[in-house]
C-alpha cells in the first residue's frame, strides 16, 4: 500500500485550472481499484491519495501520469508501507509482511 503525498508548487489559481484534468484522473484510478482514498490537505498546500499496489516503480509511473505532475503543478512524495493493521471495512487491503 502506498500513501501518496502531493504538495502544490504553484499558486491554487494555476492548480484550479488543472483540476478537472486531474480529478477525471483520479475517478480512473479509483475505477481501476488502485485508490482506496483521496482528498486535498488542510490548509489547501496539497493533496493525499492511498492506494494499493506493491511495485513502487509502477506506482512512481503512475503518479507521473498525473495532469499535475505532467503540468509541473505538485511534487508526489510516494511512501510505501505494508497495511497490516486495518479497520474492518479495509479487510481486503490487508498485507502480510514477508517471511
């Protein structure tokens, strides 16, 4: 699993011209199965995404994808972690650690 950190390195008047694009994108992430959850920080510097997956490289690319990352409107901060505590509802996401 992965927590996906985005921080604006633009004014939010520039990021607001790039938010439906990046929206769309993240409604075909969450489509594809590969966000569990999303929404920006407060105060509005950012935005945080956890999604599921266990290749980092892949996700990398992923978030590359992203209309802010190709416009050079954030930065991704990608952490990888192994959910192996959750809450009921977050069952299916649940990770063993290797042996």
């Amino acid at each position: 699993m992965f927590v996906l950190e985005l921080t604006y390195t633009v004014p939010l008047d520039r990021v607001d011209g790039f938010m439906a694009d990046h929206l769309s994108w993240v409604k075909a992430q969450y489509d594809a199965g590969v966000f569990v959850a999303s929404g920006r920080k407060e105060p509005r510097d950012g935005g945080v995404i956890l999604a599921v997956g266990d290749d980092r490289a892949a996700m990398e690319e992923l978030v590359a994808g992203d209309p802010f990352s190709v416009a050079g409107i954030c930065e991704y901060r990608v952490t990888q972690f192994l959910a192996t505590n959750v809450a009921a509802a977050l069952e299916p996401y649940r990770e063993k650690p290797s042996a």
